[in-house]
C-alpha cells in the first residue's frame, strides 16, 4: 500500500528552515496562569525546547530561533533524506512532547510545522524577518496588556491594535510609564540556540603531552543584537555562513 501513501515521495534539499508554531496555546496560556505580556517560566520552557533540538532530537539542526510560541529550526543537512512528511511530523510531535515535559502538563498541546526552503543569503534575510516579527509581537502583546488593564476587553483591544502604527503603540505604553525599549531584549529580538566550537586542554597520554582540543557545545543567546544590524549580520554569517 506505500504506493498510496499522500506526499511520501516529496523531498526537499537543504539549506532549510522548518517553522513550528503553537497550536491554541491560549489553552496553556490559560492553565498555567501564565504572566501577561511575558512569562518567563514558558519563554525557559521554549528555549529548552530548542536546545533538545540541538543536544537530542537525532535531527541535528545548526541552531534554533524561538520567540513567543514559534520555533524556527535551520538544517544544512537533512535526516530521512529530505523527506517532507517525516521532517514535518517528526519535528511537531518532537517540540510537543518536549514543550509537555518542560512544563510539566497533564493536558495535551501541538505544534504545526513547515518547510521554508532558502539559499545561504535567504536564510539571513528570513532570520531577519522573523526577528521583526518577534518585536511586532512585543508591541501588540504590551499594547494589548495596557488596553485591558484599562477595561477593554482582548477583542476589543485586538481591534484598537490593529489600527495603530508602531509609533502610536509606543505613545500608548508611554502613557502607562513603559518604555519598550527598556523592556528584556529576548521580549523585543527572540532567543537564539546554536552549536558553537570551544578549545579545551587536554591530556594525551600517547605522547604524553597537554593538547589543544575542539568541542561543540550548545550556546544560548537572550542579549541578540537586531539582526538587520551589521553587528547582527556579522553574527548571522558566521552562524549560517561557515
């Protein structure tokens, strides 16, 4: 019967991204008594998500972007020979079980996912564009916070939102005493998970002699320069680039 299984032929090659993105999480929102407009507790939890990526999902991505409840997951080389349908499944029901443990839930939750196929340069312009999207997530969800505290309720600050621009948003919360760009910079520009290689000393007891060595260890990285920035760029390239 394989030769009536949907889509198990369709391939891709790398480089690619694969997106995973939070289904309903208004239902974790709302059991856990999360903090508005950040929690903490479920940006570590997001985060560990993605370091597992890297450290034991078997799928070896070379780093991970996270805001809010999206994962982006950047790959060069690709298991189960590029194999949509397993990346795809494999990757959501990865991030839900380990976003399960990291919370410690007794309800079920799901990510859906997606392929985005890029070259070298494309991957630096989706990371960019993904980190704007990270701030316009900031200012919605500070926005929205102050609204209701004021009495709206959430569809109607939604709609309030919706037709403001960045700079009457930043008007908004200076009204409340907030300047947003004091705010935590992993609200404001995400969290980036990478491999990162590390010369250590070692003992080789062949020769008898100190040796420099290289290992690959797993970097965290809340303090992310904007990624349109030269500095952000020079970071990005030596990420994707090397």
């Amino acid at each position: 019967m394989k030769d009536r299984e949907i889509f198990r032929n369709l391939i891709t090659i790398p480089p690619v991204f694969v997106r995973l993105d939070g289904r309903t999480f208004h239902r974790v929102t709302r059991n856990l008594s999360l903090a508005r407009p950040y929690d903490s507790r479920f940006s570590e939890a997001m985060t560990a998500v993605s370091e597992r990526f890297l450290r034991e999902s078997g799928l070896s991505p070379v780093l991970a972007y996270t805001f809010s409840d999206e994962i982006s997951l950047y790959f060069t080389v690709l298991p189960f020979g590029g194999r949509v349908e397993k990346l795809n499944s494999i990757a959501a029901s990865f991030a839900a079980s380990a976003l399960t443990v990291a919370l410690d839930l007794d309800f079920p939750l799901a990510f859906d996912a997606r392929i985005v196929q890029v070259t070298p340069r494309v991957a630096i312009e989706y990371l960019v564009e993904r980190q704007q999207e990270a701030w316009r997530n900031h200012l919605n969800a500070y926005g929205q916070e102050a609204l209701v505290r004021t009495g709206r309720t959430m569809h109607e600050a939604a709609r309030i939102l919706k037709g403001m621009g960045s700079d009457a948003v930043h008007e908004l919360m200076f009204s409340h005493g907030i300047n947003l760009g004091d705010t935590p910079v992993w609200q404001r520009r995400g969290i980036l998970v990478y491999k990162q290689q590390k010369s250590i000393m070692g003992f080789n007891p062949v020769l008898g002699t100190r040796v420099e060595a290289v290992r690959s260890h797993v970097a965290i990285d809340r303090e992310l320069p904007r990624f349109g920035s030269p500095e952000g760029q020079a970071m990005l390239s030596s990420l994707i680039c090397s």
